[in-house]
C-alpha cells in the first residue's frame, strides 16, 4: 500500500494551550485507521488541521506527494479530502438534495458538470444513507441523526480518496449509532476510500481499523495494529484505565 496521507511534526497551539504538539504520521491508501484519546487530547484540532479548517502553525501535511499545509480546504477537497464533523454543520436553508448537490459541484473533477448530472448522483448518495424520502426537507428541519448522515452523504458526494470521520456516533442513541457505524462499514464496501475515524467505543474502533493512532494531551502515544494499542500501558493508564475491558 502507498502513502496516501503524511503529518510531519504537525504542531497547533491555541494561546498558550498546545492542543497537538508535534505529531507525526502516515495514512496508506486503503487503510481504515483509529484515532483515539481522551476529551480535550486533540483528535478534532489534528482533524482541523488535515482538512485546513485551521492552520498549523509548525510542521507539514503531505496528500499523495503534494505539500497541502498551506492549501486551502476547498482544494483540499479537489485533491480528494474530505471530512465529517463531530457536530453537523448543515447549510440549514438548504434542502437536503441541495445540500449534497453542493457537494458533488464542489468535489475533484467536477468542474465542469452539469446540474442535472450533479442531481442525479447527490440523489443516489441520499438514497445510500437512506435519505431519499427527505431529499426535498430543508436541512434545518432534519433530525440529528439525519443531519449525521447528510454530513456523510455530503463527504462521500465529493468522491473522497481520504475521508476524515469525526465521531459518526456522538449525540446519537445506541440504536442510532449501531445503524451511523455501519453505514461508514459500508461507505467504506461502497465507494473505497480511506479512513481515518475518531470514535471513543473501543469496541467499534478495534473492530473497525486496521491500526489505531492514540494522542493524550496533544502528543502521540502510541501508533499500532488494535491489539498492541489496547495492550499499551501509555494508552491504558491514559484513556481506557485499567479494567476496561469489563465495560467495553
Ligand atoms: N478553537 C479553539 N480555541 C481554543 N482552544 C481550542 C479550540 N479548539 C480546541 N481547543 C482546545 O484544544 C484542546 C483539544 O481540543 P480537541 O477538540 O481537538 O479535542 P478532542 O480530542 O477532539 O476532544 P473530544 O473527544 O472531547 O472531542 C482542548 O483543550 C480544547 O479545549
Ligand atoms: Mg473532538
């Protein structure tokens, strides 16, 4: 497998705070990857900074062989990142078709499409999350877990070769969660790309991911196949405590 993604001695600071400090890693095409930590550790900042929803203020972020640190996250998206976030962020006055419509115009190698091409794939990304039936219901009248998908529908309309999760399960019921991890199962079946997937049930992550990435306090502590990171003392003592299996 190539390296798709490279993060060399990425550093982000708020004020004094430094919320990801040095951090290094790589991503191979076609992996799914964990990334886990406690709250606060910086999973969603290292996120930030892939997707150039925020600048790093030291190190370098590599898609492919491209340097994109200083990319902006429309051509980001061009070269094939694309992300969720942790709390939806809809276009609330936009139906759901639009929304995704959006996405598809927006996404590599769109440039010159047509509308009407543009509806009819955002449709068959609503129809694979399941949301068919509200295509023509305005963003801000969707339910959250709706809204969890249409984020999902609007990452995946941009043909992603990298897809950034930030926590399909959050704010959701079990029921709701179980039916958001399968469907990221499946997108991955579906369409192929890339994971990297921050979620905080071990059990979804250790069955998910091919390897898992764990950061504490912004730094890296451990980076391994699921058995060796669930078995590493750094990463017990720091996010999963001992006995953790008990509740998992
Ligand atoms: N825009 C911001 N301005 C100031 N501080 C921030 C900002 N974003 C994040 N932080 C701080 O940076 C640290 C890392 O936050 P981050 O959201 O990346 O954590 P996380 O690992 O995603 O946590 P969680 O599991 O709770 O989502 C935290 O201390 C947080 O308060
Ligand atoms: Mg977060």
């Amino acid at each position: 497998m190539s390296e798709l993604l490279k993060v060399s001695n990425v550093t982000k600071r708020f004020g004094g705070l430094v919320a990801v400090d040095n951090v290094s890693f790589s991503i191979r095409e076609g992996e799914t990857v964990g990334f886990i930590g406690p709250n606060g550790a910086g999973k969603s900042t290292v996120v930030n900074l892939l997707s150039g929803y925020l600048k790093v203020d030291a190190g370098e972020i590599e898609m492919d062989g491209t340097r994109i640190t200083k990319m902006k996250p429309y051509e980001r998206t061009r070269l094939g990142l694309s992300r969720t976030y942790q709390i939806p962020r809809p276009f609330p006055e936009l139906t759901a078709l639009m929304s995704v419509i959006t996405s598809v115009l927006c996404g590599k190698r769109r440039i010159n499409q047509s509308f009407e091409d543009a509806a009819v794939e955002a449709t068959q990304y609503l129809e694979f999350v399941g949301l068919f039936s509200k295509r023509n219901i305005l963003a801000r009248d969707l339910t959250f877990y709706e809204l969890r998908m249409l984020e999902l529908a609007r990452a995946l309309a941009t043909t992603p070769r990298l897809l950034l999760i930030d926590e399909v399960m959050a704010g959701l019921n079990p029921a709701e969660a179980k039916r958001a991890v399968d469907m990221v199962v499946r997108a991955k079946e579906q369409f192929g790309p890339t994971i990297f997937w921050i979620e905080h049930v071990m059990a979804i992550i250790v069955d998910a991911a091919e390897r898992i990435i764990a950061i504490n306090y912004g730094q890296m502590i451990a980076d391994g196949t699921p058995d060796e990171v669930i078995n590493n003392e750094a990463v017990i003592e720091a996010y999963l405590g001992k006995g953790w299996r008990e509740y998992a």
